[in-house]
C-alpha cells in the first residue's frame, strides 16, 4: 500500500545454507547463497545470522542507498575492527567517526590521480624483475607471483625500500601477521568478541554516568583481540614488534633527513589539515602505513591472479591482450596514459565483476532508516554483497561469460552505477583505487610481454573467500617463451 513502510520482517525470507543461517560453512555455499541473491526480483531480502535478523539489499538502487545516498546512518560492522586491531589499529580501513573523517579527508589528495602516477614507473620495474627472475619451462604458480608483486610494488611506494617480500624482514613480519589474521577470520573467539563488542555498546548507551563509562572502557578493552587463539604466540608478538620499530625508524629517518623521499609515508607524514592544521600523529601514521599495505596488495595480486587465469582460458581474448602488451613496450612510463592499455584494464575490470576480491561490505545501522521503502531498525546488520551485483543478469546479461568489452564507455554508460562495486561506493570506497587501476594493467603488460602462462585447460580452478576470493590452491602454470 502506498504510503505504508515495510518492516524487516515483511521483507522475503532467504533459505538458511547452514547452521549460522545465511553463511554457509564453506566456499561454494556461501557463493551459492549470492547467486540466489543475484536472481531475486525484489530490491532486498532477510536473512540470519544464528537469532539475529540481517538484512541484504538485492537490486543495485537499495545497495547505492546504503552506500552512498544513506551512507550517514551506517557504520561498518564491528568484526574487522577486532582482527585488524593488532595489525593495523586506527587505520583508515577500520575506523569510524570523526577519527575516519578527519583522516580520509587528510589522505584523500595523496590517492588522487594525479600525485599517484609517480608509482607506474615502480609498479613496471617491479614487475620487469619478476619477469627476469622466470625461465621457460619452470612452473610456476601465478598467485604467489602476483603476490610478491604486489608486496613490492606498495613495499617501494610506501616506505622506498628495493627488496621487500616474505624474504625481507619487514615484509617476513607483516605476513606472519597477515597470516595470524588469516588463521582467525571466522573462529568462534572472533564471534565472542563482536558479541562482546555489541553487548558492551549497548549497555554503555543503556546507562549512565560511571556505569556507562565502565561499559565503554570495557568495550575498548574488547576491541583487543586477547581472546584469540595465538595472540599471545611469541613469534606473532616479535613481529608485531618489529614491524613497529622498523616503521618509526622509517618515520625518524624520514623527519631528521627534512623528508627528502617521495613515498607514502613521507606524505602521509608530511599530510596536513587545510582547515584545522595539523598533522598526524607517529602512531597514527604508523597505522596508516599498515593499512595500506594490508588493504593495497592481497586485493591487487587475487585479481591479478585471476585475470591471467582467465586470459589463458580465452584465446580471442589472450591475443588482443598480447598485441596490447606489444605495443605498450618496455620503455620507461614518463607519463601514465591510461588509454594505451585500454584493453587490459577492461580485462581487469571484468576480473574483479568475475571475482570481487572483496566480495561483501558489511555494515551495521547506526539508527533507524528507511532502505528501498523497508525501515530498518538502529544495530540492525547490511550485508551488500558486491558478488550478487556482478552476477545479476539484468545488469550483465550472460554473467558468467568473461567478456571484456562490456567496459567499453558505451556499455558502461547504461549500467547502474551500483551495479559495479569491486572497490566499494559512497564515501568510503576504497582509496586505492586510482593506484590499483594502474597497477593492474601495468603489471599485465609487462609480463604478457615477456612471457606466456601456460595453464592446464581442463583443471577448473575454484575459489576460496577466505579474506580475500582467492584461486584456491593458486594456479599452476608452465612458463613459455614468447
Ligand atoms: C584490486 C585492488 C583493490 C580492491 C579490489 C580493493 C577493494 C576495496 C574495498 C571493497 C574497500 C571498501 C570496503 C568497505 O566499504 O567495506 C576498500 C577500502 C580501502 N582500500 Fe582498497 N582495494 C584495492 C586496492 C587498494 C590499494 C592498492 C590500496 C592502497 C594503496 C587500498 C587501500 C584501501 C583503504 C585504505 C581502504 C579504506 C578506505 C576507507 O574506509 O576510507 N586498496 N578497498
């Protein structure tokens, strides 16, 4: 009836998959349960989560609301925020406020196009010495290239150093870290802590004066993850140390030279406030400087990963990116020109529809709202997923064909701007954008020049969406000379 709100209760009903409700126990089901989002014809549906209630927004207009026009009244949901704590604290990924606002608006001009070119010479070189380091005949899996690739490329634009992978010691820290992380996404210690998280947070607004102050000072004690298992391992903590002490060494270094380098962190130190002045503090850089290595290379090398993969299973497509990457040369990058690699960034842009490597964005209401004509209670869960958008026929008609060319402007202009979401929308979408965007096809391009993946045809490769959704078992293949 017109006029009349919807509840959440009144919206339909999507079949629990396991015994959590709406996520399943492993990969394939969970995926499933997108697919059926995919193919609903309402803009949004509910499920659960064991007794709570969780909403997903279906059609790209509900998802475009909760995350650009409403964005105001939601929060990002609390689990993150517990793993990424020892790694990554306040970074710019997991916090919330006036705390992001203040650093999104301190960090949004060094992500801007322009000041991010500078880094297409680094991302070529890096991928030039990963091609050197090949020889014709080895196998090779593409994932782990991808992923030392990528370590590096951010490795050298945020903190200028050569060598940095698993070998190095900074980088041999932060992946032990990342692994620890890893280990514990979905464990029932984290479940503990975001109910711990929730519980706390309401009793803090609940009550009042000491009492309140107590729960709040609980809840921030909560946010650390003490009860996770390994936290306390003595290898994970001399990691956690060194990471801190070889980044404020960096910072020191970088303020007693007068901040001579041109990497991120020097920006990022350097980043100050036109309004309020200011500049961040060492901890909050440190912070800064983690979370764009967490958040800048796992992403960048799955959908790396993913689209060599898919470029061997398409030779029509194969060819194109080939006589692209020909063209492109090997010459240093003076000036990025995007519009010379427009075929591989299509490849990559119709990779990440494929394969999101962040598949969901979790959020939390932070008061009552209405979402397509349904109101939402304050706390209540947002699931939208960026699988279903990609997977919906309407937007994409034969979504499971890899096809390129529907990034072409002409096909892109039709689509609803929410109908793409690999890097989120609205006001927290993601930062590294532009530097990925670059990275991606450059990375392509320099190895397509030199060499050809080869890749068994028949083995069907599955994912895994454990963090990011990664190729399981990574993908073998043969390395052939042009
Ligand atoms: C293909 C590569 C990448 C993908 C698919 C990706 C995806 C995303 C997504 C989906 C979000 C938003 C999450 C949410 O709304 O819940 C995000 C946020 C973020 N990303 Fe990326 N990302 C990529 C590369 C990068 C790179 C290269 C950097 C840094 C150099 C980076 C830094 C960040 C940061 C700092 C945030 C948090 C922004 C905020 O909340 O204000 N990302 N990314």
């Amino acid at each position: 009836m017109p006029g009349t709100m919807n509840t959440v209760r009144d919206l339909k009903r999507m079949p629990d998959v396991g015994l959590l409700g709406s996520f399943g126990p492993s990969t394939p089901e969970r995926l499933q349960f997108q697919r059926q989002l995919a193919k609903l014809d309402v803009p949004m549906a509910r499920g659960r989560i064991l007794h709570l209630s969780v909403v997903f927004p279906a059609s790209p207009e509900a998802a475009h609301e909760v995350l650009v026009t409403k964005a105001k009244s939601f929060e990002k949901s609390p689990g993150i925020r517990v793993l990424l704590y020892l790694l990554a604290g306040q970074g710019l990924f997991t916090s919330e406020g006036g705390l992001w606002k203040r650093q999104r608006k301190l960090m949004s001009p060094i992500f801007q196009p322009a000041p991010m070119h500078q880094y297409a010479e680094t991302m070529r070189l890096v991928a030039e010495r990963a091609a050197d380091g090949m020889r014709a005949g080895q196998t090779i899996d593409v994932a782990h290239e991808t992923t030392r690739i990528a370590m590096s490329v951010v490795g050298k634009a945020l903190f200028d150093v050569d060598t940095f992978d698993e070998a190095d010691a900074l980088g041999g820290a932060l992946t032990t870290c990342l692994s620890w992380v890893n280990r514990n996404l979905a464990k029932p210690a984290l479940v503990a802590h975001v109910l711990m998280l929730d519980a706390t947070e309401a009793l803090a607004a609940k009550t009042s004066g000491g009492l309140s102050a107590f729960f709040k000072r609980a809840h921030d004690k909560v946010v650390e993850p003490f009860l996770l298992p390994g936290v306390n391992d003595p290898e994970l903590r001399a990691a956690a140390q060194l990471l801190d002490e070889r980044i404020q060494s960096m910072i020191d270094e970088r303020r007693k030279a007068g901040f001579q380098r041109k990497d991120l962190l020097t920006r990022l130190m350097l980043a100050e406030d036109p309004e309020l002045g200011g500049r961040m503090s060492d901890k909050q850089v440190r912070d800064e400087a983690i979370t764009i290595f967490v958040a800048g290379h796992e992403t960048t090398a799955t959908a790396l990963a993913w689209s060599f993969y898919l470029l061997a299973r398409h030779p029509e497509h194969f060819a194109r990116a080939q006589a692209e990457a020909d063209a492109f040369g090997d010459g240093p990058i003076e000036e990025w020109q995007p519009e010379k690699l427009a075929f591989l960034t299509r490849v990559f842009r119709e990779t990440m529809r494929l394969f999101p490597p962040i598949m969901m964005m979790p959020r939390r209401t932070l008061e009552e709202v209405e979402i397509a004509g349904t109101t939402l209670p304050a706390r209540t869960l947002v699931f939208v997923s960026a699988y279903a958008q990609h997977y919906r026929a309407e937007s994409y008609p034969n979504p499971d064909a890899f096809d390129p060319d529907r990034w072409l402007p002409e096909q892109e202009a039709i689509r609803h701007k929410s109908s793409y979401l690999p890097f989120s929308a609205g006001p927290r979408f993601c930062i590294g954008m532009h530097f990925a965007m670059m990275e991606g096809p450059i990375v392509l391009a320099t190895l397509l020049r030199r060499w050809r993946f080869e890749i068994d045809p028949t083995r069907e490769i599955t994912e895994d969406d454990f963090a990011t959704l990664r190729p399981r078992g990574g993908v073998q293949a043969t390395v052939r000379a042009r």
